[in-house]
C-alpha cells in the first residue's frame, strides 16, 4: 500500500473505491491498523470512495518518539485529507481513532459531512494508568499487553468461534511499534474532550457495545449529551473491537447513517 508525507511523517493509507463518491475516512483503535475495517467495508457497497491509514506508529507508517495529543492526530487526518485533494469527508473512527475523530469535527467542522464514533470517549481517565501502559510496552514489548487487550476487544464468545479473525487481530497488534503505540497512550491519557463536543456540528452517529469494559455505553452517552446532532445505537454482544466482532450490523448502521446524510445534502 502506497505511504504519503503528512506533518513530517509518512502515512501508509488506502484509497479505493469509484472516484467523485463521497469519501468515507477511517481511523483505527490503538494497537490496531486500518485492516481492522475489511469486514465492515462490504456494508457500504461501493457506494462510498473509502480512505483508511494507519496511525502514525502503527502498521506501515511512522513513528514520532516524542509526546503527541490527540490533536497532533486529528492533524495527520487533516493533512492526509489535503494530501490527497480532499475537501470534505464523512469521518469515522473507532477507540482513538473516534476520539482523533471528535478532535478535528470540533476545531474544523467544515471538514466533515459527518461523524461516526465507535466504542470511544471523550475524555478517559486516568493519566497514571495510561502512562503505566506505556511504560509497561516500551519496556517488555506489546506481547506483555496483548492477551489483557484481546479480553477487553472482544466477548468470549467472539474469541472462541473466530479463532482466524482473532490471530489476525492478535499479529498486527504484536507488531505495534512499542514507542508508537506508548506515544498515544500518552495522548489518551491528557485528552478530555468534553469541553469541545459542543462545537461538532455534522451529525453524528455514535456506537457503543453493550458489552465493551474499556468505554462502556456511559461514555458513549456523555458524548451524545454533548453534540446537538448525534444519535446512539448500542449493539448487543459486541466488546470494544466492534468493527471486528460485529462489523455487519455496525456496517448496516454505518451505510444507513450515511445514506440519511447524502440524501439530507441532496
């Protein structure tokens, strides 16, 4: 897949689908990469021009070592969407990738055609135990995490009967670069959003999984209290990697959300 300079950093991105579509951009979770969106991607049948990357550490772009907010990756999105001569896009983003979502639809609203948060926070405490994960992976790797995330990314039933799916998840996780993915643990930790949810004005959808432990429905619900437009769907059986573990339905909702947002543009 081909890489593009953004803020100094080279950027692996995917760019497919019919030219002159509305485009559909997508950030990943942390720990993850953007084949993380491959079985959601069907749901939108070829309707959508779709952009997915990597985020800066993860997968095939780069690394900055040095300490990094989740503004500092809304501006990779912005700039990747420069980059590539893109005004305007329906932003989607599940984990960090929702809440570099919230950072650039509250401080460029003109940006987005709307928003999509999955499995996210505004605002997720605490710094302490975030910087203890980093610690933690720059000193032993992110095999010394990888089991602990898997339990929280996914039900039990999710890791029983989808071995295959869960190896994949499992090797690009283990491939993490440690300082990639210990910078934005970082960033999570001094993030709080909440002050700025008022100033996203695209509609937006957000959704939770009733059975996420790492940003439950309550934290969904703070961030649907604080946007004028959004609107909440919470899918049973569903952890925090719910792209993954239920990409038809969270796809369903997705395509429908968009199409509501295309014909109101109509």
């Amino acid at each position: 897949m081909p890489q593009i300079a953004v803020q100094g950093l080279e950027l692996r991105y995917a760019l497919e689908g019919p030219e002159g579509a509305p485009v559909v951009a997508f950030s990943n979770s942390l720990g993850a990469t953007l084949e993380m969106w491959d079985a959601l991607l069907p749901a939108l049948g070829g309707r959508f021009r779709t952009l997915r990357y990597d985020t800066r550490g993860h997968g095939g772009s780069a690394t900055r070592d040095r300490p990094t907010e989740i503004a500092d990756l809304a501006g990779d999105l912005a700039g990747l969407l420069d980059a590539l001569g893109i005004g305007r896009a329906h932003l989607v983003g599940l984990s960090l990738g929702g809440m570099t979502v919230q950072a650039l639809a509250s401080a460029d609203p003109a940006r987005s055609l709307s928003a999509t948060l999955m499995a996210t926070a505004a605002h997720l405490p605490s710094e302490q135990s975030w910087n203890e994960r980093a610690e933690t992976v720059r000193a032993q790797g992110p095999g010394a995490l990888v089991e602990a995330t898997l339990a929280r990314w996914f039900t039990p039933a999710f890791r029983q009967h989808h071995p295959e799916a869960l190896q994949a998840v499992r090797a690009r996780f283990l491939a993490c670069d440690p300082a990639g993915y210990a910078v934005c643990c970082g960033a999570i930790g001094r993030m709080d959003l909440r002050h700025a949810l008022s100033a996203i004005t695209a509609p937006t959808l957000v959704i939770a999984g009733r059975d996420d432990p790492s940003t439950p429905p309550s934290m969904a619900e703070v961030i649907c209290s604080g946007i004028a437009q959004a609107e909440l769907v919470v899918l049973p059986q569903a952890a925090h990697l719910l792209a993954v573990e239920r990409a038809e339905a969270a796809g369903g909702y997705l395509r429908a959300f968009l199409d509501r947002c295309e014909a109101a543009r109509a």
